[in-house]
C-alpha cells in the first residue's frame, strides 16, 4: 500500500539541483533504447521523441546508450558520441532546451554483451575471461578480461563521449554502470571472478566503475551533472545484492557522483526483473530482429511468473536510500502520482519514468494539473520490443511512430 508523503517532503513539481544544473522538477525521464539511430545517427524521430516528452513536463529526459566507442556498441543501429553525431544531437538537445527541459546522454560499454557484426579484438572484454553467456546469442561464446592498460584506454573513451556529450549541448551524462553492460559486468559476481585488487568483495568490484566515475567528474563536472546508474538488485540468485549495492553507492558518493539513479534487473539473466514483469507471448512474433527474438523465446522459458506492482523496486533502494546522503533517483513502475509522492517521503531526490513517459508524453503536466492521477501504461512491455520495428519505441495503445522521420538524420 502507497502511504501519502507528509507535509514536509518536497514536491515532486519543485526544482531541485544536481551538481551544476538545476531542474525544474523532480521528474527524469529514464534511458529506454528508442530505435531511432539507423546506422548510428540520431534522426529526426529521436528529436521529435524527447521533444515530446520535455514539452510534456519532465525535468530531464535522458538519450539511451549513446555507445563511448565502436566495440562498445551493443547494436550498430545506436548512437556513437562521435565528431559524425554532433550536428545531429545538437539538433536533440536545442529541440529539447526550447521546451524548458534538460537533457542527459546515458554514456555506455557493452563489453561482453554485444551483437556487433565485427569488433576490433577477437573476444569481447569483460571484467573476467572465459565463458560468454550473452555470447550464447551472438556467437561470441567467451570474453577476455581487461588488463589495466585496458582499463585505462576505455576509462579514457567515456571520458572522451562525455566531452562530446558537453560540445553537443547535453546538461548531464549517466554512466551505465547497470543491468549486465560492461561496468556493470564488473560490479556483478556473476561476471567478476577477478583476484586482484578490481575482484573480490563489492568495494573491490566498484574500483574500475569508480575511476571511471572520478576521470569524468575531473573532465566535464564542473560543467554538467554526472550521473550513475545502478542495480539495487540483480535479479537472480548469484547476483549482486541490495547490499552491495549500498556498498558500491557509498564508493560512488565518496568519488563525488552528483546522483545515482537506481535501476535492478540484468539483459540476459533477469530482463523481468528490469520491468517487474514478463514480456507477453504475443510480442514475441513482433520482434523483427531474430537473434532478440530467440533470446525473448529462451527468457519466456525460464521467466518467474510475476506480476506487475507499482514502485516493485521500493525496498531494495530504502536500503541504498538508508546507506548514504548523497542524491538519489528511483528507478522502477512509478506510474501514479501518489507512488512519486510516497517516493518523495522515503528521500529520493527524483522519480525516473520510463514506459509511463513513453504511453503518454504529457503525463508530468497532467500530474501537475489535475487531469491525471494515475498512468494508463498498463506495463505490457510491447514498447520494449517497438525497438526493433521501422518508427522505433512507441506505445502499442497509440500509432506508431512515422517511420520517414525515423530514417531521416535529425540535422537534415
């Protein structure tokens, strides 16, 4: 049950600051994989996708998987924070600033889950060698593990995307440092096996995120928020727990991480518990892209039987809420406006929406006004499989997408 917030918590519609920038509100819109890059430009549907949800009240909306580096791609139709991307999400985040929001670009390195056609090293990299389970749907059944010199030159492409991100007129970067990518690929045990001082328990297991984590924050964070996204749970019963998530939280607060954005769930071994709920049958056939196809096909074999509840991440982030003082965001089925307000009195700094934001644009303004109290997204998770068809990520209960705006670069 939802309690209400006190008198004392603050309103969701009141500003708040992030290191350097300040917000107008307390709502962000989270990185969901928008399919509107063909080839790796953004087009003009991905500026007409966070132009909507930024006219429709946010404070910020965040660009998924902006890739810091050609191997660090997971697909090849995704966003590279290159010199060849910059006029286009110029054209994002103008388009974004002229309806009053901010704009943050969710910086990433798949490491060893990929589907890349080609890759500079024979092996993906990951935190440890050996056997690939995301390679199990690409072919690339084993990863090697980053040396220090490794860990070094790929520190230094985030730092590199994040000036990029600035130049391009982004407010913020999130480091993804959750749900299997390579960051994450380091936090997790079910990745980390390492022996040396980047293995072993979680605070040794953060060590390389959180370099990588300081390098930004010396390159651009007097100038934009830098934030971090993380698991408060994996999913899965060999994963990283709430615990070390509140131990890996504190190494991020001491680095100087302006927000952590609280996430949970993996790609390949627990996608339900990254949207509380199990992706329908029926959405299967829809899925254009036959390696996700058949990955979707093997999840709905081994998939818990759960149901979607609101705020199903609540009591893993009060762990990681107790844990430290810094800034948090929740992460995870908020979709009423009593939910963010109870978020609001549990001392999260903001509310994250992702497939409420994506059902309806407006949703932070009606919340604001009064013509809605609740989401209509009913968490079916067909906007997650829209990804993959010609106008990319929509809502299934309305139109998709215009598929020429999608095939049409945003600077054109």
């Amino acid at each position: 049950m939802i309690t209400p917030a006190p008198d004392s918590t603050p309103s969701p519609f009141s500003s708040t600051r992030i290191g350097p920038l300040k917000l107008r509100n307390r709502f962000i819109k989270s990185a969901t994989n928008e399919g509107m890059a063909k080839g790796g430009t953004p087009s003009k549907m991905l500026v007409e996708h966070h132009r909507r949800i930024a006219a429709g009240g946010v404070g910020m909306t965040t660009v998924a998987y902006c890739a810091v580096s050609p191997d660090g791609r997971t697909f090849v139709d995704q966003v590279s924070l290159n010199r060849e991307s910059l006029p286009h999400l110029r054209a994002l985040t103008e388009a974004v600033h002229r309806e009053g929001a901010a704009i943050c670009a969710q910086i990433t390195h798949g490491g060893a889950f990929t589907f890349l056609p080609q890759l500079t090293t024979r092996y993906p990299k990951s935190a440890s060698g050996g056997f690939n389970a995301a390679g199990m749907l690409s072919g690339r059944l084993f990863r090697t593990a980053m040396t220090e010199a490794d860990m070094d030159a790929v520190a230094g492409e985030f730092v590199a995307a994040a000036r990029l991100a600035r130049e391009a007129g982004f407010d913020a970067a999130e480091i993804h440092m959750g749900h299997g990518y390579l960051l994450s690929q380091f936090l997790s045990p079910m990745y980390n096996k390492r022996r040396d001082g980047y293995g072993g328990p979680a605070e040794q297991r953060a060590r390389f995120p959180a370099m990588v984590l300081r390098r930004v924050l010396d390159a651009v964070g007097h100038d934009m928020a830098v934030t971090c996204k993380i698991c408060v749970t994996e999913g899965t019963r060999k994963g990283a727990t709430a615990a070390d998530a509140a131990t890996v939280a504190r190494v991020l607060e001491r680095e100087g991480a302006h927000l952590l954005v609280l996430s949970g769930g993996m790609n390949v071994e627990a996608p339900w518990a990254i949207f509380g709920s199990p992706m329908p049958k029926e959405a299967l056939t829809s899925i254009e892209n036959p390696i996700v196809r058949f990955a979707a096909g093997l999840q709905e074999l081994v998939a818990p039987k759960i149901e979607f509840h609101e705020l199903y991440f609540r009591e893993y982030s009060r762990q990681v809420r107790a844990a430290v003082k810094m800034p948090l965001a929740y992460l995870g089925g908020a979709k009423s406006l009593a939910g963010v307000e109870a978020l609001m009195a549990d001392g999260f700094d903001c509310v994250v929406m992702g497939r409420a934001l994506i059902h309806d644009a407006e949703l932070v303004n009606k919340f604001r006004d009064g013509r809605a109290t609740a989401s209509g997204c009913t968490a079916c998770n067909r906007c997650v499989v829209m990804m993959y068809t010609p106008g990319g990520t929509s809502c299934v209960l309305h139109a998709p997408n215009d598929a020429t705006l999608n095939h049409t670069p945003a600077a054109a």
